[in-house]
C-alpha cells in the first residue's frame, strides 16, 4: 500500500469518499453493484478503495481483495486467485466450495492452474460462490489495477456483475483511463463495456491547497507557500508524486531538482539507499513484481542471511513488503519497472539466464515463468534448452485451456529453435502447425508446415523426412495439395522405404507402409519419443472398421509408454482410445476400462482432461439410457467446450447432441441441430438427416441414393448403418445386396464412428434389418438375435431395445407356430423399457409395425384366395424354401400376382432402444413342417442359462452369431451365464443363434463369426472341416505388412477357399481372407479364363442355364391384371365383412378390417405411375451386373492394402459388365 494510505483523513476526495460510502450502505442494507475508480498512476485510486474498504468491515461485511500484476508471467485470474485465496482463510470456505461444486480449485494454490481461456466452469464457480456467501453477510470485492488484469480476469467481472446486480455483492476495481483510453490498449474493448454498466468515480489532480495538507502529513510540518506552489505546479497535483516531492525536499533536496517524470522521482529516492540493497532490488526487479527471497538469493549470488538483511533495509524504505512465506513484493510497480529499465540489454540477459538456473532447482516453479526468463535471456541460454522449456510452457498451458498463452509460447519457441538443432525445430514446428489447424487457424498452420517442409528438406534425414510426411497427411489430409502432402508421402516412401509397392498406391497405403517402417527404426533405437509418434502414426493410418483388435494392442503400449515417459495427459488419452476400440469389439472389458478412464481423468486437475472425461462420460450414458445424465453432462461440456481450441469440438458435439435426442425420439428437438450441423464442417450432416427421417418412418428414397459415401474411414461405420436403413426402407434388391456386402466383414463389430463420438449399435443388428426386409426371415431372426445379445453384454440398453423391436417384428411377419406371440411378448417388454427410459417414440414405432404387418396379412390371404399359389404361401409363411433356402421378394418370378413391397410393408425402420429384464422369458412354437431334421429350431426363447454350443464338425451354421466378443476369436468378458437368445433359430444354411461360444463353428458356405476380422488377424475359431477359421499373427508394429503370411506347402499362385478361409498365393506372397461372395465370383472367373460369363450366372451359379435367361429377360408388371382382379376381389370382400361387422356392433373387427383395406390401397397406389400407368419390376440382368461388380469391386479394395500385386494383377486382367471375364496376357497358372 502506497505511504499515504495509513493517513487516517483522505485529503482532496470527499466527494469520490461519499459516493463510494453511499454504495457500501446500500450493499449492507439492499444490493450491491459495480464502482469502477479510474485515474492516472499515482493519483489515488488505492487510497481511496482502502478507505472505502475499512468502511464497509465496520459495517459488518466481509471484505474480500487482489491486485493484478503487470508481467507476461502473471498467471491467468490472478486477482481473483487472490480473492480466493482470501475467502479460504475465512470460516465460510467449506460452504463456499460445496456450492461452487469443488471447481473452485483450479484458482487456488500457486495459481498455475488459474488460466483457463473464458472457462464458464470458473466463472460459474466464483460468482456462485460469492452469492452464497453474500445470503449471510454483504460481501465487498475490491479489485486493483485493472489495467494489467488478463482478458479472462475481466470477463469474470463482467460476468460476476451481470449476474449478482440484486445480491449484497459490492465489486470495485480500479484501472488507469488515461493508459486504457490511449492507443489500442488490448483491454480496451473489455473494460469499456464495463465502464458503461458501472458507477464510475474519476479522481483527478488535487488542487493547491490539497496539496498543502498532504505535504504538512508527510513531512510532519508545514512547508512555505513558494515551496507548496512549486509542488502542485510541477506535480499537478498527484498525490503520489506529491508525496515522494516532499519526502525527497525533507532529505535536502530541492524542490526546483524535481524531474518531470516519477522515474527520475524514484531514482533520487533509491539514490539514499545503500548500494548493496539497489542492487539487490535490482536484481528481484528482474524476477518481476513478487518474488522468493531463495530465487532472489540465487540470482544475486548472495548468502539468504544477507538477502534477508538488505531486504529488511527496503521494507523500511517502503519500496517492497513482505507478503508471507519468504515471497516479497514492490510497493509500487513503477519501482520496478525503473529498476529494470536502469540495465543495459546484456545486464538483462545475464540476470534472466541466472533467473532460469535458479528457478530450475525448484520443483513448484511456473513453466510459463520459466518460459519467459529463457526466451528474454537470449543468447546466454542454450538455446535448445530454451526451446524446450517454451514448448513445456506451453503445452501446460494448452492443458490449462490457456490458449493465447500456449501460443506465444510456441512461437518463441519456433523463434529460438531456429539457432539450435535443426531436427528439434521440425519437430516444433509440426507439434505448433497440427495444433493450429485443430483451432483453425489455417493460414499460421500452413505457414509452420511449410517451414518443416523447408528445413527437413535441407537435412538428410530419411525417418525425420517421413515424419513430416505423416504428420501433414495426418493432419491436413489428401486436399492439402497447396502442401503437396501426397507428393511428400511419395518422396518419404521412395526414400526410407524403398520403390513403391504398385504404380499408383493410394496415400493410405503409402501413410500405413511410412508409419510401419518408422516404428521398426523407432524400436531399433530405442527412442521412446520417436517410438511414441511411430505408434501414433500407425493407429491413425489403420483407424476404420475391421482394426479395432490392432487398436486394442497399439492403446496397450502407448498407455505403457505414456506411463514410462511421466506423460498424464497422452496415459489418458490412450485409455480413451483403448475402451473405444474395445467397445467397437463388442467386449464387455470396455466397461471396466472406462471406470479406469474416468477415474483417472476425476483424480487430474488438468482442465483439458477433466472435459475429455465428461464428453466420454455423456456418450457411454447415451448408449446406456442414462440421458438425463447425459444431458445435463452435454450442457457443461457445451458451457466450457468454447475454450477447447479445436475447430471439429463444435460439430462433434452436435453430432452427440443428435445421436442422444434421436435415441429418445425427440424429433421436434433435432431441426434445430440439424441446422447447425449443416453450417458446420461437420463431414456428412445429410447422412444424420436422412437417419432422423428413418427414425420417424420417412425418407425420400431419391434424396437417399444423393447422400455421398464418406471418403473418411473414421465415418465409415457410420455410413454403414446409414446404408443398411436405406436398403431396408426402400427394399431395393440392388441396395440391400450392396448393404450386405459391406456389412458382411463386420457382423462381430459395433459401429463406432469419429473415434467414439458415434455409437451405433452392433454391426449384426443391421445386417438383421437388411434381411428383414428382404423376407429371409430365420437369418434376420438369428442377427436380430445375436444383436440383442451383443447390446446386453455391453449394457447399453438403448441398442438392445431396438434390436428386441426388430426382433418382434422379424417374429411377427415370418407367421410361423408361436412367433406372433413371441413377438407380442417381446414388444410388451420393449414399451415397459421405453417408458422406463423415456423414449417417447415406441407407441407411435410399434404401431407402423402393426399396419406392417397388417398388409402382409391382406397380401398373405389375397395369395390363399389365389388358385395355384398355396405353395407359395406356405413357403413364405416357413419363412424359407423346403431346402432352408429363404426366399426374398427378388426371387419372384416375373409376372407373379404379388403386391409391391413398399417401406412400411418391409421390416421396419427406425426403431427404438431397451432390452428385457435378465431371465424374461419368450417361449415360441415347433419349428416350421419344412425344418430339415437336424437343423435348429426355427423359433426359440430367452431365457437365463448358458448358450447352445454347435458341436466340432457339425453341420452349424452358415454364420456364427457375431454379436458376442465370446465368439469368433474367443476374446475374453462373455459371462457363461449370460442371457441366451433364441427368439429365432435358423434352418440348413442360415446362421445359428448361439452365442458366447468359446470357438466358432462354420457349415459349408463357410462363413466365419471373426470374419470382420481385419486380414491376418487370427478369428480364433475353426471350420467345420477343422481347418483354422483364420491366419496369420496379431498386429505386430514392428511386422513390415498388416497381413500375416503362410501358405506353407503351397507352389505357384493359388485362389482357393479351405472352409471359411480363403487362401490367396500370388507373385510369391501368401495372404488369407475370410469368405466372401466377390471371392467366390473372381474364382467362378479365374476358372475359366477368357469365357464371357453373364453376370447373372455369377449372381445365382446355382440356378444354371435357365435362370440365365430368365433373369435376361426385361421387367414385367409390378401387377399382372390377374393380381389386379385379385385385389379387386379381395377389396369387395374386406367392405362386405366391413359392413357385416358394423351391423353386429364389433367396431373391433370393423376397425381392423378398415385398416387392412388402407394397407391394401396403400399397396395399389404405389404399384401405379404417373397417370395410373403400370410400374415394372427392375431389369434381373441390371441388377446382376451391379450386385457382381460392387462385389468384385470391395475384395479389389480390400485386396490393395493385403495384397496390392494381386489386386493390380486382377484389375488389368478382370472386365465386369452385363458379362464378366478374366482374360490373362500371358496365360496364369491357378491352383484352385
């Protein structure tokens, strides 16, 4: 405090004085409000506060202070750390805390962790906190030299003033106008708004007289006239300067000597000091406005005796006082700041370096202190070491939200690094520009790649080359072509690698080979930190679906790393990762990992963790039904999520915020969010509209076949459900065989898109809507099964409700013995979890399943009345063929009288979440009359006790059910008593309902559980036949390919399947793939090379010569005019049983029978075109050609980062069309 507060009289502010005292007397008896005390240094603005201050304690408030600090290294809040500080050594600090909800400790302590870059959660924290307090006592905060505060500082004001104007609150700050008014002042902008909410006291100079008193108090008598005179003149009338003016003339100096400026002024008062204390205040001007008495002694070179001394000797003069605990501070700033000024540049370097060493002995030292000593030492600091300790500075603050402040410190670190090593400047420069392409600061990015690009292109460093290659493609992608990011992956490839692999390798494949090889030299080395960016580089390369088993392991040893290497934030960030790829496995372990996570991330005080934490935690109560939690979760994440400094946070959680509302079928809330993620960048918003509109039953199948395919992996599954709702809405054959093409390799998977924000159920559960709504209804039966199973391991209630819809509905429309009951049963259960849950959309879901279902019926009895079609009717009603085969609506013949198929009459869409109590049990009926013997039962039940297990070498099933992770590779975390499903058995071919199984049994298509399975990962399981379900090893980062090889025994090239394995040979490299209809067609060709095969004929090989040409055939009627007359006839009869009914009284019958009629209307309005034209079914060759080539196509594009000289081979020499061909120059030798 200045020398004049002790005065008990305030000479000159009576005004200023009363205004103030005015304000204190409405806090303690009404409200408080905002005083704002401006004026120029010197002129009082502290005097006057004090004042005001030991007022209002007599008064019976609690006055609470802090003052800021003008320095770079002042921490972020620090008034208001102060100010808290305070409030805990009151007696209302624990009550305090638990109504600020224990957020309050991110601005205690040393204040390291006080910056948080417009944190909501501070503001929040300390406004509720201070309001608490005031409910018992008025409550005084006065806030000093406003003009040094930090950006974040003042917004708490300004936030705390908005939001306690009616509370006994009083905030006065005081600031310098004259400073803030001038020029561009950066806090201009914010203490302007301020300024205009607030009673403003303005203090000017104190007039002669005034200035008379004052200078009689200092000196302790009155001076002459002439003397007085001289003062005011050439002090105008500060207060300060009045006061150092008399002090200096009461020593013998002269009044007339007075210099014009407070530097001069504070120099002849340092002038009577003894030399040893200016020098020593010197040197503690250099550590900054407070410092330690033992950084102090280290800097001097000083014993602590002595420091002690002199600084007892300054506190005497009033230059410094002590603070407590050995930490000092000046009196007045502008002491400081004429000290330090007082030191020529090398002066200043010299103390800086000596401020770096002696601060790096101490443990609780700042790092953004440190940063700044380092960086202002220049030359006399080795400037590596100052580049390191900028880029710790700044990623504590960056950990801090501080994102300003990381900033800076990254650019002074880039400045510095440019006079050390080379290697350590790319390595800034890339960590900087990733950084700032997250924020989206595009152009400041693009401007450190370019120079990274620039200094490792002087360098020759191959792996260093590569890094900067990885880390471009990484983070900017393909379209960074201003960056010439391919072109750089070439470059490294050629160069650390070798040739390239093919002539025209995709940049993925050229990133995973880069990053492949990388790791190897990285584990050569012994180099945890390259091994660290190697590993990282990997797992970014492969992320998509069908590599989360990698992922698992890569998490593994990073977490190992991040562990060995001290690093909190990267251990946290790999234990994210690691439950997301545990959960995409379908492994109930992901929940054990998450409670580590969240653990973890509860025990840190780093706010960049702390929010990672509560996003993971609001998606895992999204996909658990907790949406109350995940809610209010979201809001806070949303509140504090603008400081995170990543330009994707924002659609992200849009994207979560869509995913949460339409798992409660809130739709009435999701326009709003769908307008906002299509103003952002957010990659494919029209594919989340499109989902909403399935959700409700709606979609334009034009607008769908518009929605693009995600060129991203990381979107993938995402698109994946999109595709498979879009083939069950329309029943389009060409789109559902597309949907089970690419949903095929993943049936033991959930689809976990944009690396966990998006969580879409398991894989399985699609597949099951696709052959729902292609009528096979004992395979939709055993994936709806299996789907329901996968969602109750993981307990996420949402996914197994939906599946259990599904599943009803499935039941329901096969017809068979006891299903409809089963069905009921089931959905009886899904409206107890919907109410349970709240997802408001099930009544309204279930009832379009009913009028589903309803026309099915009309369709079923329009059949029985037709002559010569009973064994078609009760071929559907078993759901299948009397082989087992089921039968879609594509196998029709044409011409056949069989209503079209329309979105509501197919299995439904959109349908909502929840699964049934443990041991709830469905009994079902025998198992359809055309049941080969042998087979499952073709119904089943739910029922507690452990699943069926097929038995070694036994028929099987054709697939596995995928849903459990105790399936297919056996992974650990299936319950032996878990709940077993058997809702729906299946039949000769179909898959098998059994789930939890140790191994894997196959029939003869052969179809693995493990077959999503990334290549060469082993699926853990074995064939019918007894040969391995899988081969080659688990991902070994080391391994110089993805794929394991083997083949042992074989010679030459092979293409041959060996039970659900595929075993491919070619140009001496042996790779396995699991079983797939695109390798069963390339066999069909590789064959009989140089035939023209139809691709009708590779379509259904089975059926030979006359399906050929039938399916050549164009397309015949949606409606014959003989359906036509049967429908006809069948409307006349549904109006006689009508009539019938209303004349008996049964509204009931008459009610179902006018629904019955409206789905049969339904059915006629669609099969008419424009002007009542007939529609026609598709071209069967059309088709065929599509469904062929998009198979042929996904192995190719598998087949490239396997086995590119295969693919490359197959392409050249493979034509696909109406007819497909393999045509080899020269001739190739298969064994097949």
């Amino acid at each position: 405090m200045r020398t004049h507060d002790a005065g008990p009289e305030l000479i000159g502010r009576e005004h200023p004085a009363e205004l103030l005292r005015a304000e204190i007397s409405r806090v303690t008896g009404s409200h408080g409000g905002l005083v704002l005390v401006t004026g120029e240094a010197g002129i009082g603005k502290t005097t006057l506060v004090t004042s005001a201050a030991e007022q209002a304690r007599r008064q019976g408030a609690l006055v609470l202070s802090g003052s800021c600090w003008h320095s770079d290294a002042a921490p972020g809040y620090w008034p208001w750390v102060q100010v808290i500080r305070a409030l805990r050594r009151s007696g209302e600090w624990p009550a305090m805390e638990e109504a600020a909800g224990g957020s309050l400790s991110a601005l205690l302590g040393d204040g390291a962790r006080a910056e948080a870059a417009d944190a909501f959660e501070v503001y929040d924290a300390v406004t509720t906190a201070l309001v608490t307090l005031s409910q018992s006592r008025p409550v005084v905060v006065v806030l000093d030299d406003l003009h040094w505060a930090d950006g974040a500082s003042l917004k708490l004001l300004e936030f705390a003033a908005q939001h306690t104007w009616f509370e006994r609150l009083l905030l006065i700050g005081t600031y310098r106008d004259v400073e803030v008014e001038q020029g561009e002042h950066p806090l201009g902008p914010l203490l302007s708004p301020l300024a205009a909410r607030a009673t403003v006291i303005t203090l000017t100079g104190l007039d002669r007289a005034q200035v008379a008193a004052l200078v009689t108090r200092t000196i302790g008598h009155r001076p002459d006239d002439d003397v007085v005179q001289e003062i005011h003149r050439r002090t105008g009338g500060n207060p300060f300067f009045v006061e150092q003016t008399a002090r200096l003339w009461r020593s013998g100096g002269s009044v007339a000597a007075i210099p014009p400026g407070v530097r001069d002024t504070l120099w002849r008062r340092l002038s009577l000091l003894p030399a040893p204390v200016v020098k020593l205040l010197t040197d503690a001007a250099v550590l900054g406005r407070e410092f330690h008495r033992q950084v102090l002694a280290s800097v001097a070179a000083e014993p602590a005796a002595q420091v002690d001394r002199l600084l007892a000797q300054a506190a005497a003069a009033r230059l410094v006082g002590s603070q407590g605990g050995g930490v000092f501070a000046f009196a007045h700033d502008l002491v400081r700041e004429t000290l330090y000024d007082s030191l020529d540049q090398a002066e200043l370097r010299a103390r800086h370096a000596a401020a770096v060493h002696a601060l790096r002995d101490l443990p609780a030292a700042m790092p953004g202190e440190l940063a700044r000593h380092a960086y202002l030492a220049g030359g006399d600091v080795d400037p590596d070491l100052a580049a390191e300790l900028l880029v710790a500075a700044a990623r504590q603050a960056n950990q801090r939200l501080a994102l300003e402040e990381s900033r800076l410190h990254w650019r002074r670190a880039m400045e510095l690094a440019g006079a050390g090593d080379p290697r350590r400047l790319v390595k800034i420069a890339l960590e900087f520009g990733r950084l700032l392409h997250h924020a989206g600061e595009s152009e400041e990015s693009a401007r450190a790649f370019d120079r990274a690009i620039a200094v490792v292109r002087e360098l020759d460093d191959p792996e260093l080359l590569a890094r900067v290659a990885l880390t471009l493609f990484q983070t900017c992608g393909a379209e960074e072509s201003g960056r010439g990011s391919v072109a750089l992956l070439r470059e490294a490839h050629r160069s650390l690698v070798g040739e390239l692999p093919t002539v025209n390798p995709s940049p993925d494949r050229l990133a995973q080979d880069l990053a492949l090889r990388v790791s190897v030299l990285a584990r050569n080395s012994s180099d945890d930190e390259a091994l660290t960016f190697a590993l990282w580089a990997v797992h970014d390369t492969i992320w998509g679906p069908g590599t989360a088993r990698q992922r698992v392991e890569l998490t593994e040893e990073l977490r190992g790393l991040a562990r060995r290497r001290g690093d909190v934030e990267m251990e946290h960030f790999t234990s994210a990762l690691h439950w997301v790829a545990l959960l995409e496995l379908g492994d109930p372990r992901f929940h054990d990992q998450f409670r580590l996570y969240v653990a973890m991330g509860k025990a840190s005080d780093q706010l960049n963790i702390g929010l990672s934490t509560s996003i993971d935690q609001s998606i895992i109560d999204t996909l658990t039904g907790n949406f109350a939690r995940a809610e209010s979760l979201t809001r806070e994440v949303s509140e504090l999520g603008h400081g995170h400094g990543h330009a994707h946070f924002g659609y992200m959680l849009e994207h979560h915020r869509w995913a949460t509302l339409l798992a409660q079928g809130r739709f009435s809330e999701l326009e709003e969010v769908h307008e906002r993620l299509r103003a952002s960048r957010h990659p494919c918003p029209g594919l989340l509209e499109a989902l909403s509109e399935f959700r409700q039953g709606g979609g334009d199948p034009a607008l769908l076949r518009a929605v693009p395919e995600p060129a991203d992996d990381g979107v993938r599954p995402l698109w994946l459900r999109f595709l498979a709702e879009a083939a069950a809405f329309t029943r389009d054959p060409d789109l559902c065989a597309q949907a089970r093409e690419a949903l095929e390799p993943h049936l033991d998977e959930w689809a976990v898109s944009l690396y966990g924000w998006d969580v879409s159920g398991p894989v399985i559960l699609w597949m099951g809507a696709v052959e729902a709504a292609e009528e096979r209804w004992d395979e939709a039966i055993a994936s709806l099964t299996a789907a329901a199973r996968s969602a109750d391991l993981l307990r996420a209630r949402p996914w197994s409700m939906e599946a259990r819809l599904r599943l009803g509905a499935a039941l329901t429309a096969r017809g068979g013995p006891g299903d409809a009951e089963a069905g009921e049963r089931l959905w009886a259960q899904v409206a107890a979890d919907a109410a349970d849950l709240g997802v408001r959309d099930v009544p309204d879901r279930l009832d379009r399943v009913r009028q589903a279902n309803a026309r099915r019926a009309s369709e079923q009895a329009i059949e029985r009345d037709s002559v010569g079609h009973d064994d078609r009717a009760a071929d559907r009603q078993a759901g299948g063929t009397a082989t087992g085969q089921p039968r879609g609506p594509s196998w029709d013949p044409p011409g056949a009288a069989r209503p079209p198929s329309t979105p509501e009459s197919s299995s439904p869409v959109g349908m909502p979440e929840g699964s049934p109590a443990a041991g709830t049990s469905f009994p079902a009926g025998p198992p359809p009359a055309d049941t080969p013997s042998g087979s499952p039962s073709a119904t089943g039940s739910f029922a507690t006790g452990p699943p069926a297990v097929d038995p070694p070498g036994g028929s099987g099933s054709s697939r596995a059910s995928a849903g459990s992770p105790a399936s297919g590779a056996g992974r650990p975390g299936a319950s032996e008593d878990s709940s077993a499903l058997d809702a729906g058995g299946s039949s000769g071919s179909n898959r098998s309902s059994a789930l939890g199984t140790e191994g894997m049994s196959t029939s003869g298509t052969g179809r693995p559980a493990g077959s999503g399975d990334a290549p060469g990962l082993s699926a853990g399981g074995s064939s019918g036949s007894g040969t391995p379900a899988g081969s080659g090893g688990t991902f070994a980062p080391g391994a110089a390919g993805l794929s394991g090889s083997g083949g042992q025994g074989l010679v030459g090239n092979a293409f041959r399947r060996e039970g659900a394995v595929w075993t491919l040979s070619f140009d001496g490299r042996t790779v396995h793939m699991p079983d797939a209809k695109g390798l069963r067609d390339l066999h069909t060709l590789l064959s009989r090379p140089g035939a023209e095969l139809p691709a009708v004929q590779l379509l259904a090989p089975e059926g030979g010569d006359v399906v050929v040409a039938a399916r050549r055939m164009g397309g015949d009627p949606v409606l014959d005019e003989e359906a036509k007359a049967r429908y006809r006839s069948h409307l006349t009869r549904l109006d006689e049983e009508t009539e019938r009914a209303l004349e008996l009284g049964d509204d009931r019958r008459a009610a179902e029978l006018d629904r019955e009629r409206e789905a049969l209307l339904s059915e006629l309005r669609l099969a008419a075109g424009l002007g009542g034209r007939a529609r026609r079914l598709g071209d069967e060759a059309e088709r065929a050609r599509k469904t062929v080539t998009a198979r042929i196509r996904d192995v190719l594009r598998k087949l490239d980062s396997l086995h590119p000289a295969l693919a490359a081979h197959l392409r050249a020499t493979v034509s696909t069309g109406a007819t497909c061909r393999y045509d080899p120059r020269p001739t190739t030798n298969w064994h097949l």
